[in-house]
C-alpha cells in the first residue's frame, strides 16, 4: 500500500488531524488505528472544553480550538454547547491564584470573571456551598458528545476519499537515511512520506523504533457515571481542592472525576475506594446525589508530558515525522485546533499559531519547560 501520510491512531486526536488535512487538499493518506475508533482516551475523557489554564500556549491554542468546536459540530452536526465552567475555591490563597489567572485569561481573550458564592448558586442549581468563598466562572468553556464527535468525522474523513484502518497495528516506522519511507503495520508494509504519531502512550514505543525517547508517563485516573435525569445544571463544576468535577452530559447522565493517588506507568486497575471517595465529596456538594444510582466505573490514563503540554510538530531531524502526544488530560479539548495546526505543518512547513511552535519536542530536549498549573482529575 501507498500513501503520501500516515497517522498513527484513531482517537480524536487523529482524526481531526486527518480532517484538516483532507479539506486542505491533502487526501491521499491513511489513518491506521489498533483497535476502534476512539478506544482510547477520547471515549473515556470529561466531555469539558475550556481554555482556561494559567499560560498562554493553552490558552491561545485553546481558545481557538473552541473556534472551531463551533464550527465543526455546525458543519458536521454533532453535539456541542459552550454551557460553561465554574471553579470552586476554598481558601483566599486558592483565590488570589485564580483571580491572578482569570487576568491572564483576559488577557488573551478568555473572558472568566471571579464570583461569589451566591452567584455560583445561580450558576449551578442546587448545589450547597458551604465552605466555598469564591469561584471563577468561564463562559467560553463547554462540552461535546465525543461519541458524536469521533463518528461525524470518521464518517466526514471517509466522504473526502482517505482511508481509515481499524484493528490495525503499527509495528514500527521506517526510516532511512533520515527520511520517513513508511510503517510496518500487522496487515503489511505502508509506504509514505509523511507519519504523524497520535497514539498517546504508544506514541512512546513508537518514536523508540526510530531511536527517540520521548518522556511520556501514563498515569491512572478514575470516573463514574450515573442515572440520567433532565438537565439540572449546565456548567462543569471543578472542586479545585480536591481535585474532583462533576458534568451532567448531553445523555442526561452525572459523569464524576476525583483523584486518587496512583503511581505513574502502573495498571489503570478499579480500585475499592474510589467510588466511596467520589461519591463522599460530590454528596457535600450536592446533597441530593446520595438518591442516586451509579450505572458504570471506569479507568483511563492522563498521558502526561513534564510540564503538562503537549508534544506537538515535526519530530527530531527526521524529515516526514510528526507528532501530537502527551496532552496530560486534555486532547479530546485540544483536537480541532491540534489537527489544523498538524496539517499546516505537513503542508506549508509550519503552523499559522506560532504557540504551537513553542511546544515542540525541542523545549523539551532544551529543558526549556513550560509548567501547566490548571490540571485536575
């Protein structure tokens, strides 16, 4: 088999890159994934859309990513809705932190804003705050139906002629003389003169076939969803204390996070005390929770690069590699605006944000870090 680029992968992340490329004219390439589409972390991620983090690389990239979340679900009709996030902070250092981000947001177009108690009650019906003193309210931010998402474009991908291999595995790229000539992949050799790993934590098994380490960790995390009900509140709601969210979806149902401790690189395996953890901090916050049946628990791994950003853009001096891994929680967030910016690369040689640029795998080798505060879950 022949084609002009390869991706490596088949979450949200891969196909938006796949996406960007066909409307930009590139249609001659393939998409391989190991398993479904999706099986990844797309379809166990929060739902949750924001661009409210503390630099400007997410910041910029995220906001423009949202741009084009609007635009995508209009065009390719899926779910989406910019119903909000509101932050909620226990302490006055808690506070003064995030009034200290909300100018940073501002400042690059984020409108967030610092409320009070009695406005987080009218924000999100129901819940108890005691003990609350502030929150920061984001308006931009909002949720997407990643089921919706990764079947629309599929579909979208496919409609413009590239090709998309399921229960596929890439065993190894192949390069010579410092030039991608293709993958070998479990149904045989595919030639091309481009390859974009997008394959989370594989990424890094990967990129060692062509003599690269890339400083990944995988790291376990948690969730559970319930019974479904109609809409009782709109934001996704972020206990900053304890590291905790709760989202009701677009299906009705209440999706809840909390963390645990967990070592990096070991098993995402169910734990006992997770459920009763999860279930003690949402019940504070919303009483009336402890009514309510849990349907599903489930694991999942943050991908988590040093400084919690991701790694993105051409890859060592290997001409024709590219990469788009490590986004540490939030690439379902960060997908649209991560495809276009790959596709960019791969066609005019560099990406219209020059943000992007910044979070290539050279800062990393240059130990030039650039620390992401605003992780949770």
């Amino acid at each position: 088999m022949r084609s002009e680029t390869v991706i490596i992968g088949g979450g949200i992340v891969g196909l938006s890159i796949a996406y960007y490329l066909a409307t930009m004219g590139h249609k001659d390439l393939v998409l391989v994934e190991q398993n479904y589409l999706g099986s990844g972390g797309t379809f166990r991620c929060a739902t949750g859309i924001r661009a409210s983090f503390t630099t400007e690389e997410h910041i910029v990239l995220l906001r423009e990513s949202i741009n084009l979340w609007k635009e995508l679900s209009e065009k390719l009709n899926f779910f989406y809705s910019r119903s909000g996030y509101v932050w909620l902070l226990r302490t006055e250092e808690q506070l003064k932190a995030f009034t200290e981000y909300s100018k940073i947001h501002n400042k690059y177009g984020v409108p967030t804003r610092i409320v009070q108690p009695e406005e987080i009650k009218e924000l999100v019906p129901t819940i108890n705050t005691n003990g609350i003193i502030g929150g920061l309210h984001d308006p931009l931010a909002g949720k997407a139906d990643p089921f919706e998402a990764v079947l629309s474009l599929a579909k979208a991908i496919r409609s413009m002629g590239a090709k998309i291999c399921t229960q596929t595995r890439v065993e190894k790229i192949i390069v010579e003389n410092n030039k991608v000539k293709g993958v070998k992949t479990s149904i045989g050799e595919i030639e091309s003169s481009n390859v974009v790993i997008a394959a989370g934590y594989g990424s890094r098994e990967l990129a060692r076939t062509v003599g690269i380490n890339l400083p990944l960790k995988n790291v376990p995390r948690h969730a559970l969803v319930t019974e479904k009900f109609r809409e009782v509140f709109k934001p996704l709601v972020i206990d900053w204390t304890t590291s905790s969210y709760i989202v009701q979806t677009h299906a009705g149902t209440f999706l809840i996070g909390a963390d645990v401790e967990e070592e990096p690189d070991s098993p995402a395996t169910q734990r006992i005390d997770y459920i009763p953890r999860a279930v003690r901090i949402m019940v504070k916050l919303f009483p009336w929770l402890k009514h309510v049946n849990i349907l599903r628990y489930w694991t999942g791994y943050y991908v988590m690069s040093p400084d919690r950003h991701p790694i993105l853009g051409p890859l060592e001096n290997i001409t024709g590699l590219y990469v788009a891994t490590g986004f540490s929680g939030h690439g379902f967030m960060m997908a649209p605006i991560v495809g276009k910016v790959l596709a960019e690369w791969i066609i005019d040689g560099k990406p219209s944000i020059p943000q992007a640029e910044r979070l290539s795998f050279e800062r990393i080798k240059l130990g030039k870090l650039i620390e992401e505060k605003a992780v949770f879950g």
